[in-house]
C-alpha cells in the first residue's frame, strides 16, 4: 500500500483512479508487489488507502523519509571511496608513515568536524476549505443544527409540535448580507448577531430533545460536529461580545476542527489555513523537522536540526543556510559556539576591505538556499502539497510526509541517472583512449 501510495501522489491520482490504473497498468502491478499481471479482479479496495494512511501515521512516515536519506548518504560514501581506490595510481608508493605515531591517529586528528550546508525553512500546507468567515461558518453551524433537531424529533416524544427553527428566515438574513459585494462592517456585525441568536435557540433545542426518552439517536459524526458547533459558539460569542476578532485556538472549519489559521505574511495570501510544516534540506533531500496545525515559530528548530545533522552525518555543518526569522541572538550565539556560519549579514559594522568579500557570499547562500523554495514549489505544483485533499488530523499528516518521501526518491533517481551518465561518458572516453593511436 505505501507504494500505491506513492503512485497517486506521484502521479496526481486519487483513490478510485489509482484502483483503475493499477488494474489496467502491469507496471504497476509489478510495483505495488504482485506476482503476475490480472485483470480479473480489482487488486485492492480504494477505501484501503485511507485505512493504511491512519495505520501509518506521521511518525512511521517521517522514520521512513529518514531510513531513505539515511541510505543515499551510506551510497554516497561508498561511492566516493571507491572512486579514491580507482583514482590511486598503484604504482605510488605513498607517504612514509609519521614518526612516533600510527596512520589511525593521524586520520584522527585530520578528520573534518564540520561539512556539508544545511538548508532551513518552513511553510504552510493549505488544506481543502473554502476561506472561513465568521458569518458563513454560523451560517453552517444553523444548518448542522436545524438537520441534528430533525434526526432528535419524531411524533412518540410527547410534544404538541415540532420545536421552531426560523430556518426559512435566518436563510433569507443571510443571503442579503452573503450577496452584498462590500458590507459594511456594521451589517456584518447585525447579521452576526442574528445567525448567533438562531445557533444558541438551536443548541438549547438539541440539550432539552436530548433530556427526552426516546428520542432519535446522533450518528458518531453528528456528535463530533455538535462538540465542535458548541466550541465554535462559545468562540464567536467571545469575539462578539468584546468587539474583537482574535480567540485562541479559533475553529475555522466545522468539518476540519484541528485547522488553524496560519498567518504567512505572503503577497499571494496573508494567511493560509492548513498546517505548518519545518524542514531541513543537505543535497536535495528533505527532513520533517516539525509539522503542526497551530502556528509555530521555526527559529526555535535550528538548534535541534544542527544536532540531527551531526547525529546523522558524525559532523557539524560547515553552513546554516536560512531565513531572516532564523538569524536570532539565540542562534547566532549557538552557532559561533559550535564554528558554524550562519548565512546572512553579520551583527555590527563589516571590517575594511571585507564588505565586498561578505556581499558576494551572501549572494552565493542566496543562491543555494533557493533549492528548498524551489523543493516547495515542487511539492505545491507537482505533488499536491499546495492543498491537501485528506479530512482527517492523522491522514492529512500522513499524506503531507509521504509528499516529502516521494520528492526524496525522484531525487534520488536523478542522481542515480546522474552517476550512470558520468560513467557512461567514462566509458566512452576510455575507448576514446585507447582507440586514438590505432587511427593515428
């Protein structure tokens, strides 16, 4: 299933296409693990991928990206060593061996303890949701509510009449703010008040239905979202008591509760509503430091990725590639604790004569740090991560790492094409070599 997985985000499929494509296609058949190509029967259910996306949950998946980066960087060692052995020219004799000590303590002591750049940044992964406002999300709310009072009613429970619920009204006060072009603030804060009194009638409505005996059931979804519309409530009354329109932990979504607005700051969006996820990038392939739905700040990241990179590699980076919100004293003091450069102008007036120098390597880390802007518009515009389609808190997670995971190894197949070139020109320049004197 991880590789049907990869198919659909690879490919831009969703369940039911990727179930389609696996049945026609036998390449993958063969990818997915069968035996041998069948067309006479559907090889998994497409309600299967959502179960294994729940199984599989972030954690799992962001130790699976790990193992991944983990084995290129093993290959990349041993493909170096091996080009040292063949590069030696057998008939060297060498260095004489250091008096008064061994070789194994001087690779010791020659050993590089810094390596490498590490690249940082974040971003935010928007998920499916319309742009939520305060009164299209009451407006939901009235309706949610007016269908929970139809399942909770029926004729045994003993009332003289089914309990009011202005529906036809409260539609109509919000159609003529809804299809106004540009409200007024203050109409918008009337019809506000109005869709709160018509969700406080109902939710009062819901708790005495529920105090009746033998009233209708809820189904489990429908309990979830009354929590969710009694917490969604009790926010927009706040707001519309104090006059404000900040609360903690603001629902924006009553089908999605666990998003959050993401305030980004961008030209395109000033706030997005998804999760915000933390990266760190060496060689083009990307590491989940941190994803979460509520707003974070990724400066706090640096140093725990610094030590991930010495854990993973048995060095400190030569370089700390990042963002502006990154250059903090906390950090600039971590890094000059521990020989690391940190990219960006340095505090205080430059020296005489080193101005230039500074500028042109602050153009060079620009340069390289627009590899992780570019992973991420990859990831938005190729993989799916500019909006994620998953409902769920654990699917949606599940689904922005494995978008990580299926960057990673297109990497790694470019560079793997990459090495077969440079061998294969080798080869031809070595016949190249050898057949020049028999043409002379």
């Amino acid at each position: 299933m991880l590789n049907s997985s990869k198919i659909a985000k690879q490919q831009g499929f969703h369940g039911l296409y990727v179930e389609s494509q696996c049945k026609e296609n036998p390449y993958f058949q063969f990818f997915i693990g069968l035996e041998g190509y069948r067309d006479d029967k559907v090889p998994f259910d497409p309600s299967l991928m959502v179960h294994f996306r729940k199984r599989l949950d972030k954690e799992t998946m962001m130790a699976i990206n790990e193992l991944i980066c983990q084995q290129e960087k093993q290959q990349v060692e041993a493909d170096v060593e091996n080009e040292n052995k063949k590069s030696k020219d057998p008939q060297d004799p060498g260095e004489p061996p250091v008096s008064g000590g061994s070789q194994d303590g001087m690779t010791k002591t020659t050993q590089q303890t810094h390596k490498g750049k590490l690249l940082l940044d974040a971003t935010c992964a928007p998920a499916d949701v319309r742009y939520p406002t305060d009164l299209s999300l009451l407006n939901e709310a009235r309706e949610k509510t007016e269908a929970m009072i139809d399942t909770l009613y029926h004729v045994n429970l003993g009332l003289k009449k089914k309990p009011r619920t202005y529906r036809k009204k409260a539609r109509k006060q919000y159609l003529t703010v809804a299809k106004q072009r540009k409200p007024q603030s203050k109409t918008i804060r009337k019809a506000i008040g109005k869709q709160l009194g018509y969700v406080g009638r109902n939710l009062k409505t819901i708790d005495y239905l529920l105090g009746l005996e033998g009233h209708g059931s809820l189904s489990r979804r429908q309990s979830q979202t009354l929590e969710t519309i009694r917490t969604l409530y009790q926010q927009q009354r706040t707001m519309y008591t104090l006059k404000r329109h900040q609360v903690d932990d603001r629902i924006v979504s009553i089908n999605q509760p666990h998003i959050r607005p993401i305030v980004r700051g961008k030209a395109k969006a000033s706030t997005e509503f998804g999760a915000k996820v933390a990266i760190s990038m060496v060689d083009g392939y990307m590491v989940v430091d941190e994803l979460s739905w509520d707003p974070f700040n990724e400066s706090v990241n640096l140093e725990q990725a610094v030590e991930d990179y010495k854990k993973r590699f048995g060095y400190y980076p030569e370089a700390v590639l990042a963002d502006q919100i990154y250059r903090n004293r906390d950090n600039r003091a971590f890094c000059k604790k521990n020989g690391i450069r940190l990219s960006g102008p340095a505090l205080g007036r430059p020296k005489a004569g080193e101005a230039k120098k500074k500028e042109q390597l602050e153009l060079q880390d620009m340069s390289q740090r627009n590899q992780v802007e570019g992973g991420f518009g990859v990831g938005k515009r190729r993989y799916g991560l500019g909006r994620i389609m998953a409902r769920l808190k654990e699917t949606a997670e599940s689904v922005i790492v494995l978008q990580f995971i299926v960057m990673n190894l297109e990497h790694r197949l470019r560079v793997l094409f990459y090495h077969f070139y440079v061998f294969f020109l080798r080869r031809i320049q070595g016949l190249l070599k050898l057949s020049w004197p028999v043409m002379n």
